[in-house]
C-alpha cells in the first residue's frame, strides 16, 4: 500500500488531498502543517525511525520556511531520489520552471481540479509501483 506525505498549510486543502488520495486507494496518509516538523519527518526515515512516504505532495508557501528547503532536502539527498513529489501550490506560474529544474514532472496550482490531482498522483504512484517491481525483479 502506498504512503504518501501531504506538506500543506492550507486547512481547506489538507482534506481535498486526502479525499482525492483516498478515490486513488490510498489510506496511508501522513500530513504536515509546517516545514520544519517535514525536514524533521525526513531525518526520521534517514534514521529509520520513520518509514519513507512513496509520494510527497507538497505546498511551496508557508509563513516559516518553504517549501523549496523540503525540495532541496529531497534532492540533496539520494536515498530521497525514489519518492515522487507533486508540489500543489497557490500559484503554479512563478515556481513551474524551478520545480522543473529539480526535476519534478506535476506542478499544480491550488485551482487545479480534483482530477488533475487525482491524475497526477495516479501518474506518480504508477511510476513508483513499477520502480519497485523492477527492484524486486519481477519485471
């Protein structure tokens, strides 16, 4: 079963997730309110002491930190590379080329519909299932 990891401070959109996150499947659902308690949530898979989410959705803009430092987290780190990221933030346009250059495929605005959601994180588990088939060998 997958594991995904909500980054977001927005109270309306913590339950949008979810209920997308849940019509795609997914009951292991961990969410965050702030940066710091995500960097802190990290170090804990680094340490074993937390197991790592297969998909992060992550919001850009919060009033301590951003977003961007739980990006560079991930990207600084390889054994990060694995989880698939969606960043969902209140605006898509002046962060869609940086998050590009890290790398990210689904960069979505909080006025994305529940089917682009929905078609991202299908989109990002799928890849991540078939990662891990291949590493398990049975493809």
């Amino acid at each position: 079963m997958p594991r995904v990891l909500i980054v977001n401070q927005n109270p309306s959109q913590i339950p949008r997730a979810t209920r997308v996150l849940t019509s795609s499947h997914v009951t292991d659902i961990v969410c965050i309110k702030t940066v710091a308690a995500a960097l802190e949530h990290l170090e804990d898979v680094t340490e074993g002491t937390q197991s790592a989410p297969d998909l992060m959705i992550v919001d850009l803009e919060f009033p301590l930190g951003s977003g961007f430092d739980i990006l560079r987290a991930w990207k600084n780190d390889s054994d990060f590379h694995p989880i698939k990221i969606i960043v969902w933030a209140a605006s898509e346009e002046p962060h869609a080329e940086l998050c590009r250059l890290f790398g990210l495929k689904h960069v979505l605005s909080d006025f994305a519909s529940d089917h682009e959601l929905h078609a991202a994180v299908k989109d990002c588990l799928s890849r991540q299932q078939t990662k891990n088939a291949r590493a398990a060998g049975s493809i």
